[in-house]
C-alpha cells in the first residue's frame, strides 16, 4: 500500500504542477519531487521481490537503453563537460529505473486494481477542476485572448490537451469493461475528457487519441479486424504526418512557410533542427544542447518561441547523433511489434487488460512526441506514466516460470 499511496502522490502532483501560477508551481514542484524521491527510495530498498515476478524485458532492450546512456555520456562530457547536459541524463536515466521497478510492482491483480484507482481518482481531479474553469469562463494561460482556445488553469491549451493524454486510453478501455453511466463513470468522465480536447485545439494530441483508440478497439475487434485496423492506424498516422510537414519539406532550404500549416513555427525550428543534425550526423551535440543551439540561430526562427524542438525525435537525435538513434529505432519498432503480441505475451485477463491499455498509450505518445520534446523529459507529468507502460507493453513471459510449470505437469503425469 505504501508505494501505492506514494505513486498516487507522485502522479497527481506532477499533474498539478502545470498550473500557470508561481507561487503554486514553486510548492507542486517541491511535492512532487519529494513524492518521486521518495518513491524511488521505496522501490529500490527492496519492495518488489524479484522471486516473484512472472515476466521479463527481452535483453535486447536492457542493451539498447545501456547503448544510449553510454554513448550519450560520452558524447555530452565530450560537448560541454560534465553540467546540465550529464544532469539531464541522469535524471532520465534515474527516472527509467523508477519506471522500471514500477512496472514490476504492478504484477497481481490487486496491484493493478490499485493503479486503475488511482488513474480514475487522477483523472476526476483534472477532469471536474478543468470543467470548473469552463464553466466559469476562466483561461488564465497566455493563450487566453484572443485564440479562441482553451486554456483553463495552464499556460497554453497545448499543456492542457497533453494533460488528457495519458488520461485518454485509460478512460476508453475502462468504458468499455464498465457500461454504467452516471456521474463519475468512465463513460461520462471520457466524454468530458474528449470535449476539453476539442476545446484545446490541439491536434496532436487529437491525432495520438485517435490511435489510442484504434489499438484499443482493434483488439475488442478479434485477430483479423486487428491487423486491419493497425494498418489504419499507419495509414492515419503517415497521411496526418505527411500533411503537416509537405510544405516544410518543399521550403527547407529558405526557412519560409508556405499555406497555413498552423504549427506556431515548428516548421522553423524542424529545418534548424535537421541543419544542425546535418553539420554534425553521427554524435550530436550532447543532452541539453537544443536550447544553446536555438538562442545561436535565433535570427531564422522569426516566429517560433521557446527553446525547444518541439519534436522528441529531432531533440534526441540533435543530442546523441545518428548513431544513437539506431537503438531508439529499434524500441520504437519493437514496441509496435509488442503490440502485435499483447494477447500472447499475457499470462492473464487482468494482464492482458494491463498491457492493452499500456499499448495505447504508447503508440499514442510515439505519435505526439513528433511535435513536443518530452519524451526523454524527467519532470514531464507524462514521462514516468509512458515509461511505465512501456516497459510493460514489451515484457514477455519468463521462460523459467514456463519451464517450470512444464517440468510440473511431467512430474504429475498431465
């Protein structure tokens, strides 16, 4: 119960913390590092036990994450010596651990009944404290004049759509197990989840939820609806992608936007992101460089504000280089094979409802992370929840506990 209880913590606060006012923000940040530190503590003294743990991660993604943090260490202490960029690491680093351990807590069916409380108790509080400010016409974020979008008690509805994100593909599949409708059911909860989404404007997170839900649904679907319905999803993704980014493609060279592609100048700070990938291809420019680099070339970012990407995959590449990038591949691949594998990489319904769920998120967050850097973002409030899923998403079953119950059907004659 404890890492429970500190897990709800942890969740809520790093939630909270995005609420556009300093003084509140300065007392959520000091909470939810302290929840998280202290979560951290609890885990790696020995709570999960080892012994009891039915699956595994394949040992060619513990060699990927372990390619990353060597490579980027070097390449960061290289760049800039030991500073921000090493800190940034580190903490990332430290963070996968936690999600790591995590994981492995929510093994039994009680454990994740716990999660699934917790997600629903999470997602009232955004959900009934955002309807508020809608219904008291409050914005207080700096889009609040003027844009016609929602804000609510953030900075910018792009924070509050991404808020609902990882709230989405929970809320789905548990509509779908729980039909009831009344005041605080899934259903009604995930209605007013998708309102507050359309109000935001925000169409990455729009295009993610749609994913999410094409992964969920495929599997309610059976087998062959499911392979139909994945290839949908790669289809949405590559013509939404490929929108978005024709005109970039075709101006790259003159940093000008042609049409109304409406990415607050992403397109921008895309081309200075593949110029600086193309100066330097292999090993990038260490963690924490993008921001350094932005304020340099701010002279051709007329435009864009902000210091960073706003793409995970371009800011990784930018601080690892292209050789770095292989192992991210082939996690990203991995995972969208694992999703493949759900329903046989499960030991159970209550697993398999558990990695369904996770699955979605995670294909969701591969294709938001194309326009916002976060995924590598240790105080993101999505980080440690993606993380987690992940990690539970590509866990298979262990071969000892199979060999095991194999031996005992032999010794009892079955």
């Amino acid at each position: 119960m404890l890492v429970t209880r500190l897990f709800l913590i942890t969740v809520l606060t790093f939630f909270l913390a995005n609420i556009y006012s300093s003084q509140i923000r300065a007392v959520m940040d000091i909470w939810k590092w302290g929840a998280f530190l202290l979560l951290a503590f609890v885990l790696v003294t020995g709570v999960v036990k080892r012994t009891e743990f039915p699956s595994i991660i394949p040992l060619h993604v513990h060699l990927c994450f372990a390619f990353i943090f060597i490579e980027g260490s070097i390449v960061t202490i290289s760049a800039a010596g030991i500073g921000s960029g090493v800190a940034k690491l580190a903490g990332w680093g430290f963070l996968l651990y936690v999600a790591y351990n995590l994981y492995k807590h929510f093994v039994t069916d009680t454990d994740r009944n716990n999660y699934y409380r917790i997600m629903l108790l999470v997602s009232k509080v955004i959900i009934y404290s955002t309807m508020v400010f809608y219904i008291f016409n409050i914005n207080l974020g700096r889009f609040s004049e003027g844009s016609g979008r929602f804000t609510g008690w953030v900075d910018n509805p792009n924070t509050l759509a991404m808020l609902c994100l990882p709230l989405f593909p929970f809320l789905l599949l548990y509509s779908i197990k729980n039909k009831s409708i009344s005041i605080g059911s899934p259903r009604v909860l995930l209605a007013m989840l998708a309102f507050i989404i359309m109000l935001t404007g925000a169409r990455s997170v729009l295009a993610a939820s749609v994913v999410a839900t094409i992964v969920i649904v495929s599997y309610q679907k059976g087998g062959k609806d499911r392979l139909v319905l994945l290839a949908i999803l790669g289809a949405l993704a590559v013509t939404f992608v490929g929108f978005e980014i024709q005109s970039f493609v075709e101006n790259f060279s003159t940093f000008q936007r042609s049409g109304d592609l409406a990415l607050s100048g992403r397109e921008k700070v895309w081309a200075l992101a593949i110029m600086l990938i193309d100066q330097n291809p292999y090993f990038g420019y260490g963690f924490d460089s993008e921001g350094a680099l932005i304020k340099q070339y701010h002279e051709l970012l007329l435009g864009h504000q902000g210091k960073v990407i706003h793409n995970s995959y371009l800011s990784y590449v930018i601080s690892i280089g292209l050789i770095g990038a292989i192992p991210l591949v082939w996690i990203i691949l991995y995972s969208l094979y694992s999703v493949f594998k759900i329903r046989s990489s499960s030991h159970n319904e209550s697993e398999f409802n558990f990695k369904l769920v996770s699955g979605a998120l995670v294909m969701a967050s591969f294709i938001h992370a194309i326009f916002e850097t976060w995924l590598f973002s240790p105080g993101n409030h999505a980080t440690l929840l993606f993380w987690v899923s992940f990690f539970c998403l590509n866990s298979r079953k262990s071969g000892i506990i199979e060999n095991t119950s194999k031996r005992n059907k032999l010794n009892t004659g079955q």
